[in-house]
C-alpha cells in the first residue's frame, strides 16, 4: 500500500537528494517542506540526510508545527516552515538550506541587494538579509517575518538561506538562482568589484517582468535591488603615485622625531 500523498514524498525525496548533490546541504542540514491543505503541511523529519531520505521518512504537521503523522521526529525549525505559510497562503512550498557561497555572505552580515544579474533582478528582485534567530527557537521565525511578505528568497544571518513558491521545484530553482547569484559576487569582488547596473535599467528590467511571465502571487512587488545611483555615495577611493606616498610618509616620521626629540629637550 502506498504512503498518502506519494506523489508529494517522492518530490521531497528528489529535492533533498538534489541540494545534497549541489552541496547546499551537510550531514542532516536543511528542511523541506509542502502546504497539504489549510491545517496541513507535509515535511522533511530531523535526524536524516536530505540526500539519503526515503518517501516514508516524511511526517505531518498541523499549523502549530505538532506533528499528527510519521514515524520520525519533527525538524526544530519547523516553526519557520508554519510562520511562512500562515503569512503567505500563495506558498505552496519551502527550501531551507545552506548553500556555502550564499551562506558565506549571511555570514558575512552582506545581503545579495545590489543590481547585477537581469535574471535575479527580474525573478527575484533582490535577496534581503534577515537578521539572526536562535535555530528551533521562535526567534529564528521573527527574524522572517519583516522580509516574508515581499521576498521569495532570503539569506538568514549566520545560518543559510531559505526560498519559498508556489510548487516545489520552483522554490529550489529560487535556491539555485540564490546561490549562483552569490557565486557571480564573489567571483566579482575577486576580480575587482562589480560594476552594478544603473537605475534606468533596473527599472526597464523590473517593466519587463510581464513579458518574461513573472508574476507575484502574492500581490506585491519584491523591493528592487540597488542600482548604480544608489551606490554611488560610496567615498572616493585615494590615488596616490609612489612619490607622493613616500614624501607622506617621510614627513609622518620627520613630525615623530621632532615630538620625540623635544620631549627629550632639557629647559
């Protein structure tokens, strides 16, 4: 006899087996989870490697996050899945992992706002940071809810990431997006910094967004990322050639060696 809702386990299945494959996810990391119904959501358990989970590992949970189905133990972070579907009922899915290069930037305090790629412009607008929450404690949820409601990918300080959709393989494509978007960044600051795109453009990419079949379910526009413009206010890096910095500093230890030979001066 098949498990309720197969259909659904064997999707969570794939999904975890493919965040383990990317690397988004170590040891027993992560959670997975899909809206039943109202009252009812469907979610990966603790204790199991999303890359090695099979269709009956998977538990039911009310919108309390008291588990009502499955052998195995409810994820501690199950409060985060229910937070968001209570406040998004467009969401019909949710992947949380921790993707390393996205991950590194949470870390890093650094939100993935700047205008850099059309692709995340148009399907993501930008990817907030949400400040850090406890794991398995409401404050993991609370850190959310600000961001929630305009924003379909989060990064989640000093933790990982988290997106969410309307079906479940679009909120993994969303993860992916997130964490090639943070590779694309880094690579950039690499090589020198990015050079992010002006407003005009961001504003026809964001114009656009009907053609390329964007749509937001949920009502409202995600805050757009920022442009050039707006990142211009940044202080003027220094040039100096060789000279001039050689003559700052002879005359730096020239003002040190008069201090120090009339604190030694006798009256």
């Amino acid at each position: 006899m098949s498990c309720p809702h197969s259909d659904l386990r064997r999707q969570i299945v794939k999904i975890g087996r493919l965040a383990y494959q990317k690397g988004w996810v170590a040891a027993n990391d992560g959670n997975i989870s899909v809206r039943l119904g109202p009252d009812r959501i469907l979610a990966t358990p603790t204790g199991v490697s999303k890359g090695m989970m099979s269709a009956g590992d998977m538990i039911v949970c009310d919108m309390d996050g008291v588990k009502l189905e499955g052998s195995r133990e409810r994820t501690s972070e199950i409060l985060m899945h229910t937070t968001i579907y209570q406040m998004r009922p467009d969401v019909q899915a949710i992947v949380h992992a921790h993707p390393p290069v996205a991950t590194g930037f949470a870390v890093a305090g650094r939100a993935l706002n700047l205008a850099l790629l059309p692709e995340v412009i148009v399907g993501l607008g930008c990817i907030p940071l949400a400040g850090y929450g406890l794991p398995g404690t409401p404050e993991l949820s609370e850190a959310l809810k600000p961001f929630n409601p305009r924003h379909d990918a989060l990064l989640m300080a000093n933790h990982g990431a988290v997106c969410y959709a309307d079906e479940l393989m679009k909120a993994f494509f969303r993860m992916e997006t997130l964490e090639h978007c943070a590779r694309v960044t880094l690579v950039a600051e690499l090589l020198g910094g990015p050079c992010v795109l002006p407003q005009a453009e961001v504003e026809k990419l964001v114009d656009a967004r009907g053609r390329y079949g964007v749509q937001w379910s949920n009502g409202i526009q995600p805050d757009h990322p920022l442009a050039a413009e707006q990142t211009a206010t940044r202080e003027p890096r220094l040039s100096l050639t060789r000279s001039e910095l050689m003559s700052i500093v002879q005359d730096a230890i020239s003002r040190v060696e008069r201090r120090a030979g009339d604190s030694h001066r006798v009256d």
